[in-house]
C-alpha cells in the first residue's frame, strides 16, 4: 500500500490537518502515525483550553490572521459536535500606568486584527466583571472562550476516521528516507509509504524536518508551563479568565487565572526551560535532549540577553518554589493565600529558537518537495487549527 499522504503526529494540528485533507482529497489513502496509544497525548491535552480571541498577535502574523478566525469556527465547531465550550470572556488587568500602557496596544491589536467587541473598560466595570481582581483598568474581549481541548481533539479525529483516514497508534516514526520518489517511513515496529509527507510532531518536528535536510536555521527548545489549581471552594472568585499585562517581548502571557469548562480554576502557567522535550516534572531530566540543547549556540545566544536571564529567573523561581508562584499570582487576586493552591498539571511549549538566538513568535512551516514541516505551532495553535489545518492543505495541494 503507498499511501497518498502521511501525517506524523496526532495533536490538533495533525487531526485537524487530516480532517481537513480528507475533506479536499476524498479519494486519497491518508495515515496518521502517532507514537502515543492515542490522540492529544502531548500539548494538544495539557493546555489551558482557551479559545483565544485574538488580540496577542502581532497585526499582519500568521498566528493574528488565524486567531480571529480559528476562535470563531472553533467555537462552532465546539457547539456542533457537542464539545463542552462556554463564552466566558476574558479580562486583562493593568495593575499600573506602565500596564495601561499595554493594554492600549493590545486593544490596538485587537482593533486591526478585527477582534469582536474589544474595548478597554475602567475599575468599576472590572469590578463588576471580576469582583476580586485588582487593577486600575483592563482590556476586556467578549469573545474569548473555554473549551474542552482534548474533546476538540478526539472530534477531529472522528471525522476524520469517518472520511477514511487511518490512525496507527503506538508508532513512533524513527526514520524517514525518499524512494523512488516515495517517502519510507520507518516507526518502532514496521514501514510504511507515502507520497506525501506532513509533519505535526509538535515537540519532535524539528527532529523530523531535519531528518529531511529542512529545517537548518532553528531548532526547538522545550519551554515547561507548570499550573497550580485553585481549591473548589476558592474558585469561585474566577468567573472567567484574568490575566495580567504582558511583556511583549515574549511569546509568553504571564502567570493568569482560566476557568476550565469543568469549573476547576487554573493559575499559571510559567515559562521555564525544561530538561527533556517531554519532562513534564521538574526532577525529570532527559539528559541527551539536554546535553544537545546546551550544545546548541542558539541556546547560549538566548540566555546572554539580560533581559532573559531576569524573566528566566523569575520564571524559575515560580517552578521550584511555590511562595513564588503564589506571589505572582495574588498580583491580580490578592484575597488568595497560599493553601488555596495546589499543583496541577503542565503542559511544554514546542518553541522555536533561530539561529540568533531569538524565539520565533508566529507559526512557522517549512515546504520540501511533497513534504510540509509545521515548526512552532505554538500558543495560540489550539484556537488556529482549523484555518491553519485549511492553510497548510493549501500549500501541500499548490505543489500538486
Ligand atoms: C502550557 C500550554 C498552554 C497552552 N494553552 C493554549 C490555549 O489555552 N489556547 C490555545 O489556543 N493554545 C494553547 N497552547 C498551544 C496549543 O496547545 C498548541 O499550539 C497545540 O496543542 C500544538 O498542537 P500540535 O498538534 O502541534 O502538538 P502536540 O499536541 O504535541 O502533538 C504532536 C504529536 O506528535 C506526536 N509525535 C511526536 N514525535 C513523533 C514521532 N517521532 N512519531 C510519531 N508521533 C510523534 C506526539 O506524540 C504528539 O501526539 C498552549 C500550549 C502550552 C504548552
């Protein structure tokens, strides 16, 4: 059998990818190789379960551009599959003039990326939005939303088993070479080929893009968000999602509060450089993921910047000790205390690092001849999946 096209990896991009390319491509033979016994393993099912409404992204971004969209098919698609959605909004908080200073771009933004009802609204009206968050003034988007993510998933890959496509689990793929004009995909325990070659390995697409001689300026460095979850007779001083002013020089929004569609409350997540692609605990250490990171010169050209280093400080200081965190948090809800927290999950960041040493903001993707490479399907890549699953389709079938 040589399959029409083989997605690697089945988080939301791989199963939205699928889905998507089923519904262009009916009569294809399509495969999904997947190393995990099943979907949204990995990011796609440790995340905050925001839909975004768009107001982060840089005006004129791949990530602006699918944001606004993606939050509103996603939702609809949410509603019509029965996913557990709600329209919560969320809020922003200034808690100084500096902070204000922010939210005046951000809704500007939001303004030019065509964020729906996007406005900045004074003390009182925060008050009433969000009684025990503190701030002088806020940005508040209507649109913003909940959302079971890893439902979002299995929904996808539903349909997309319905329009044919097959799901191999248990798969890692280890080895990719071409054949007579085919790709030989070899995983832990058989092979497969494919005339076409989509690459949604999240955490491992940099790895598999340069197994194909792309992907040469970056490499991906794991950023761990470590979340603490607020006890159930604390939640309720979250209605929605509150978050604070963001420095805009990272892709990272700060430790902030999500009301997940369970009713449970979230605070966090941090950014901290982890020791593996997959430790999702700090005492885990994967030590030649590491040992080749600190062997990267784009590692040593990211932490030179002093800039970084305090935000790394900071960051880490919120993973290993929890009155750091704590005290991060009740910036915004000081009526918290530090009993009200307990350790919840994490999730990492598939980050893309260039060869200056910069983090790469937008989503990124790489074109090969019959091969595509989804680098840095970062935050908010939940909210985009759709219309990026559309856009990256769209470039597979130019090629045709
Ligand atoms: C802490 C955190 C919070 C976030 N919160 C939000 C949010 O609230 N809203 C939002 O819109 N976005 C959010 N995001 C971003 C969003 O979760 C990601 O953009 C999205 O999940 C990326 O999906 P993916 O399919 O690329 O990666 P993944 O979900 O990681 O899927 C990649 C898959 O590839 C598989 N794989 C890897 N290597 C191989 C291999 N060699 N062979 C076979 N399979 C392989 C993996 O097992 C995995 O299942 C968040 C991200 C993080 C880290």
């Amino acid at each position: 059998m040589i399959y029409h096209a083989i997605i690697i990896g089945a988080g939301v991009v791989g199963c939205a990818v699928a889905r998507a390319l089923a519904a262009r491509r009916s009569a294809w033979k399509i495969l999904v190789l997947e190393k995990e016994p099943d979907v949204a393993m990995h990011t796609s099912g440790r995340n905050s379960g925001v839909i975004h409404s768009g107001f982060n992204s840089a005006p004129g971004s791949l990530k602006a551009r699918f944001c606004v969209e993606g939050s509103r098919r996603l939702r609809a698609y949410a509603v019509e599959h029965g996913v557990a959605m709600q329209e919560v909004g969320t809020v922003v908080v200034a808690l100084d003039s500096g902070d204000e200073s922010v939210l005046r771009d951000l809704e500007q933004r939001g303004r030019e990326n065509g964020v729906p009802g996007i406005c900045l609204i004074d003390r009182d009206r925060l008050r009433q939005i969000e009684p025990h968050a503190l701030g002088v003034s806020a940005l508040h988007s209507p649109a913003g939303a909940i959302v079971d993510s890893a439902g979002i998933v299995h929904a996808l890959a539903a349909d997309a088993r319905d329009a044919g496509v097959e799901f191999g689990f248990f798969k890692r793929v280890r080895k990719i070479s071409r054949k007579n004009g085919h790709f030989r995909v070899s995983t832990d325990t058989d092979r497969h080929e494919g005339v076409r070659i989509i690459n949604c390995a999240g955490l491992y697409s940099d790895k598999i893009a340069r197994s194909l001689g792309a992907c040469r300026d970056y490499a991906i460095f794991p950023f761990r968000g470590d979340y603490f979850q607020l006890s159930p007779s604390r939640s309720t001083l979250v209605r929605s999602m509150i978050y604070p002013a963001p420095n805009l020089k990272y892709p990272f929004l700060g430790i902030h509060f999500t009301r997940k569609v369970t009713g449970e409350v979230l605070a966090g997540p941090n950014a901290v450089l982890a020791a593996g692609r997959e430790s999702y605990e700090m005492t885990q250490v994967h030590l030649g993921e590491t040992m080749s990171m600190a062997l990267d010169p784009r590692f040593w050209k990211l932490v030179v910047g002093r800039e970084f280093r305090t935000m790394a400080w900071e960051q880490i200081q919120t993973t290993f000790f929890k009155k750091a965190f704590v005290s991060r948090a009740r910036r915004i809800i000081p009526d918290l205390r530090a009993e009200d927290f307990s350790r919840g999950q994490s999730g990492i960041r598939a980050q893309l690092v260039d060869r200056s040493g910069h983090l790469v903001e937008d989503l990124v993707i790489e074109r090969q001849d019959r091969a595509i490479h989804v680098l840095n399907a970062v935050s908010p890549g939940l909210t985009c999946s759709l219309p990026f699953a559309d856009h990256v389709v769209d470039e597979l079938l130019k090629q045709e």
